[in-house]
C-alpha cells in the first residue's frame, strides 16, 4: 500500500512540476508537504502566492512613496548624502 501512495506522490509532483512549477521547486513543496507542515500541495502555493501579493504591495507602496518624494523635491542624490555622511565620520570632532 505504501509504495502505492509513494507513486502516487511522484505521480502527483510530476504533474505539479510539469504544469505549474519549475522543476527545481518540486523537492521544496514535496519537503514542506512531507513533514505535515502544509496539507495538499495547493495550501503550499497558496501561501506563496500570499507572500508574492504581500511583497507586491510593499514595492507599489515604496514606489508611490518614491514617486511622491521625487515630485516633492524632497530628496537629495545618494552621493551627496553619502559624502556628508563619510565626512561626519571621518571628522575626529564630530558628535556622532
């Protein structure tokens, strides 16, 4: 019965593999599956899915705040920032 269901798994990441996933992510959903972590293999990507929509707002966020900055005038050029900064800690005197 075991090795029934041990082909049946194969069989399963297989499809998984072929249709959804790159190969090379195959041994991480059968790993996180295999150790009772997540139940089917869907509750795996669907919590992948939640990371990647999670991630996705966090750049739109940062962009929006980018964007408003930049067309606020509020902002300086890195290099002018990291000078100032390498020169307060260069300085012996400095109050840093």
């Amino acid at each position: 019965m075991r090795a029934g269901l041990r082909a049946a798994r194969v069989a399963r990441t297989f499809v998984v593999c072929r249709n959804l996933l790159d190969c090379r992510s195959a041994p991480l959903l059968n790993a996180l599956v295999g150790t009772g972590r997540y139940g089917p293999e869907s509750e795996v990507v669907e919590a992948a899915l939640r990371l990647l929509s999670s991630r996705e707002a966090r750049t739109a966020r940062l962009r929006q705040s980018w964007r408003e900055g930049v067309e606020g005038g509020n902002y300086q050029p890195a290099e002018i920032v990291f000078g100032e900064v390498e020169e307060r800690y260069r300085t012996p005197d400095s109050d840093a």
